[in-house]
C-alpha cells in the first residue's frame, strides 16, 4: 500500500508532497474532504506503535480545549484523531510496510531517502 494521509489547505503538506519521488505512485486522501475511517486510523497506529504517535500536540484545538492539562489515554488520542482531522499529525506517509509521520525535517528526510531508494 501506497497512501498518503494529508490537507490539501496545508502548504506545509503541498511543500513536502512536492519533494517525494514517484508521487504519482501514492493514492492520496485529503482527510477534510475525506475523513479517515476507524479501520485507517488503526492501521496507522499499529505501524506507528501507537495513537499517540499520529497525534499532533501543536493543533490549535489541542491547546484550545485544554488537553494539555489532561493525561490523555491511548483511547483518548484515537477519539481526539476520529473526531476531528487537525489532530492528524500531517502528513501520514505510508509506502511498503514503512510508515512517515508528521512534517519535522528529519521525518520528511527519512521519507525522501526510503522512498529514493526503493
């Protein structure tokens, strides 16, 4: 499987989609237009290890709502994911049983070289 969880609203996403190799080779969903489902979001945290992985600690909302304060549970993150899209860490990039989350440099790096030399 070659998929790539994004916001098409996002430059940060539109950046680092422009950097991947063979781009055309992914199936891409815009998880605003197309929200993910219980079973996508559980296969990302099996690859990722855990909800916590793919939750993203800087969405707005994260700190609106006062989660910081909160000791959240790995159910927790899932509900918080399901419910609303922002708290996706963005971009999920999944290629060959390997799995890219979030947008700091090194990740996006790892992403470039793996899917460089594949």
């Amino acid at each position: 499987m070659r998929k790539i969880y994004f916001l098409k609203t996002c430059s940060t996403c539109q950046r680092i989609l422009k950097s991947l190799p063979n781009l055309d080779s992914f199936q891409l969903q815009d998880i605003k237009t197309e929200p993910m489902t219980v079973k996508q979001v559980d296969e990302m945290a099996q690859m990722a290890g855990s909800y916590e992985a793919l939750f993203s600690k800087r969405a707005t909302l994260y700190k609106e709502m006062g989660l910081k304060e909160e000791k959240l549970s790995e159910v927790d993150f899932k509900r918080y994911i399901l419910e609303h899209y922002t708290f996706l860490s963005r971009p999920v990039i999944i290629a060959n049983g390997k799995i890219f989350v979030g947008n700091s440099p090194k990740v996006v790096q790892q992403a470039i070289d793996f899917l460089s030399n594949e």
